[in-house]
C-alpha cells in the first residue's frame, strides 16, 4: 500500500476512535456525573477527544515519536484552535450572514476541518 494511502487510512481510524472517546466521555458525564449543563460536558469531553487524537496521531498515524512529545502537543493545540475558529466562521458566514441551511454550511466546513488537519499534522505538526 502506499504511504499516503496508508496515512489517510490511519488518520480515518484514529479520527473515529477519538470521536468515540469524545462522544463516550460526553455520554458518561451527563449520565453517570450528571453534568447540568451539556455544554460543560461536551468541553470536558472534547479534551478527552482531543488528548486521544493527539496520541493517535502522535504513535499510530504519523509515528512521530523521535519529536518533543510538548512542542507537538502545543503545535497541535495551536492548529486545532485554529481550525475551530475556521470551521465557526465558515458556519457564521454560511449561515448567520448569507441565511443558508446550517447542515450544508457544517459539511463544508467540516471537509476544510478534515483537509487542514490532516495536512497540517502531517507537514506542521508531526512532519512525516
């Protein structure tokens, strides 16, 4: 298989297992801590998300272990930030400013996510 293929398969993979300890996270916290707020769940829950993605990312997807484990966690951090606030514009303007349907508008802005993050952990972040 080739390498590129190979990574976009792992980054797949450790996409879907980090939203479902994001997704286990949010679940347990409403259900069992009983959070009153599930905004404050989902926040607790999305360093749990994220930590996972990290480490996926970090040992299985770009095997990048020879790196500072801090300096790619903080480039990490940084470019995650980033792409929030990306994907919260691409949202706003889609839908506050141009009156668009919201799903249509967090598709696309969900394929930029995807897109950005998987090409800035691989040349910024992890530099395989």
């Amino acid at each position: 298989m080739i390498r590129g293929r190979e990574d976009v398969l792992r980054y797949v993979i450790n996409g879907l297992i980090a939203t479902g300890v994001h997704y286990a996270v949010l679940t347990i916290n409403l259900n069992f801590f009983g959070f009153a707020s599930a905004g404050l769940a989902n926040f607790v829950a999305a360093f749990f998300g994220i930590t996972a993605s990290f480490l996926g990312s970090r040992y299985y997807v770009f095997r990048s272990t020879q790196a500072d484990i801090s300096k790619q966690f903080f480039k990490f951090s940084g470019l995650y930030v980033s792409i929030a606030f990306l994907h919260g514009t691409i949202l706003w303007l889609w839908t506050d400013k141009l009156g668009l349907d919201f799903r249509i508008g967090f598709l696309i802005a969900t394929t930029f996510q995807v897109s950005i993050s998987y090409f800035g952990n691989k040349l910024l972040v992890f530099k395989t």
